[in-house]
C-alpha cells in the first residue's frame, strides 16, 4: 500500500513542479511521476539532514517534495539543454 501513496506523491510533486516552472516539458505522466519521486528523494534527504531523524508524512514533506522536484526539473533541463547544443 505504501509504493501506491508514494507513486500518487510522486506525481502530485511532478505535476506541481512542472506547473511552477515555466516552458515546455516533453514527457509524460510516467516521467512527472518519475521527477515527482526523485524530488521526493532530494527533499527527504534534505529534509532528513536539517532535521534529522525519521521523518513521517506531513503537509511540509510534500512542499519538500515539489521543491526537490523544481530543483530536479532545473537540472534536467541544464543537461538536456546543454546535450542538444
């Protein structure tokens, strides 16, 4: 049951992240979710550094995550830009 609420995180994270930062993203719901689920990643291990310990679920963990996914998106977009140049 877990893997569905972090899938479901993932691509409300994706999403959200893809809305915030503007311009055109080519991929589908398969890659928001996949960046909504690594930006979950960086936000944790971030979240986890600052405040140490295990952390649960809150409201805070998923603005954690859209903001490790804005962060995950900007990059993505640096490489993919540099590599079509």
């Amino acid at each position: 049951m877990d893997i569905i609420i972090w899938l479901i995180v993932g691509l409300i994270a994706g999403a959200l992240a893809r809305l915030l930062v503007p311009g055109r993203d080519p991929m589908g719901v398969l890659g928001t979710m996949i960046l909504g689920l690594v930006g979950s990643l960086l936000g944790g291990l971030v979240a986890d550094a600052l405040a140490g310990g295990d952390q649960n679920f809150s409201p805070a963990g998923l603005i954690g995550s859209i903001l490790g996914a804005v962060v995950v998106l900007l990059i993505y977009r640096s490489v993919r830009s540099r590599s079509t140049v």
